[in-house]
C-alpha cells in the first residue's frame, strides 16, 4: 500500500504476496455435501500468491488486486480417505476516495472463479464443481498509525449487489518502510463466501497470514 501523505502527482506502489491459508466450511458438489475444516476434510494450510497494484492523486485512487489460490485439504473418515483439490482465482478493482487523514472509502467489483475437484470413498471419478461469481463491494480502510517508517492500516468490506448470497471480506496489515521506494508488510486476511447456484453451494470462509514486498513509485 502506497503511503498516505497528500500529493498532486499520481503516486503508485507494487506489492507481490505469498500466503498461508486456510478454509472451514461446507461444500456441495453434485449433490455430495462435505465438511471443509471439520468432520470430513481437515482444515488444511496452503498456498496463496496475489498482486496489489495501488494509485492515487490527491484525495482519489483506485487499486487492482489478484489473488490465486491452490488447497488440497484431506482426511480420514469412518467412510475412507477423501480428498479435494480446490483452484480460486479472486481478482478486484476498486476505487478509493479519502475523507481525511485516517479514513478512505472503497467502492469497487470482486470476481472470483472456483473449481472443485471432490473424491469421495465410493471411487473415481472424481466429482467437480464449478463457479464463478461477480459481486460489488463497498468498504472502508482505516489508518490508525502513520509515521515516516511505520503503517498500520484495517479493510473491511461487504458485497451489496451481485451473483453471491453474501460475500464479506476483512484486512489488517502492517508495513516497514526502509526508503521512499520499498516495504515490507504482513497482513492477515480473511474472506468470506456463501454462494448457490443450484448444483454447486460454497458456504466457506479462508483466512490467512501473508508477507508482501512493495515498491513505491511515482
């Protein structure tokens, strides 16, 4: 995230993450209900990587952000061994305007496309599901702290109109400047999900723990 003081240049940052991540929740693949992060599929760390690009100019900004995800959750059950292999892209552009110091606006699109391959203790083949969905958003982002090398900021943001039933998304991060041109961040993430559209239902939320490195520019 780009630092926060006021400017009538167009002022940018590049921020590459690497996250864990976890998921608990409940699927429904072709009928088959399974317990994410419970009973049947044990809450599983994997792999996350996402982009943030960021921009702004005076009290107005936008961001693009994209994320991949890649989990195989497994477990044991009474019924044998189940497993699934799930594949998220989320992708966001959003705007943002600054109503003073500590305090921005967010208003912007989520899209996200899911793919779950389910194998169940009755054999192959293996069942997949699949979905994509399209929400707007809007949310706020919070400064509490701002100095010349430190920055603590909190995103919160819910869907208001789209293809999920609800979707809400939470975001605390906390940078290291070394120079005007690059940082270093962690942030912990969680996001939401509860969509149906017939054959497929993902009620889920992930959560996790990432590090960034971020290059400021203007």
């Amino acid at each position: 995230m780009i630092g926060e003081a006021s400017s009538d240049k167009w002022r940018s940052s590049l921020s590459l993450y690497v996250w864990g991540a976890s998921l608990d929740g409940t699927a429904v693949v072709a009928g088959n209900e399974v317990d994410i992060g419970g009973g049947n599929l044990a809450d599983h760390i994997g792999g996350l990587f996402s982009g943030h690009f960021e921009s702004r100019k005076d009290k107005w900004g936008y961001f693009l952000d994209v994320m991949y995800v890649r989990l195989d959750p497994s477990a044991n059950t009474q019924s044998g061994p189940i497993s699934a292999d799930v594949t998220d892209w989320i992708t966001e552009a959003a705007g943002v305007y600054q109503f003073n110091s500590m305090v921005k606006g967010l208003f912007g699109v989520r899209y996200q496309s899911l793919e779950v391959d389910l194998d169940l203790p009755s054999g192959p083949p293996p069942l997949i599901g699949k979905s994509n969905w399209t929400d707007g958003f809007i949310g706020l982002r919070v400064i509490p702290v701002q100095t010349d090398k430190w920055h603590i900021w909190l995103r919160g943001d819910v869907s208001v109109v789209g293809d999920s039933d609800t979707t809400w998304h939470a975001f605390i991060g906390a940078a290291y400047r070394f120079n005007p041109k690059w940082s270093v961040l962690a942030a912990y993430r969680v996001l939401s999900n509860d969509v149906d559209d017939g054959s497929f239902k993902w009620d889920v939320v992930r959560s996790g723990v990432g590090l960034a490195v971020t290059y400021s520019f203007q």
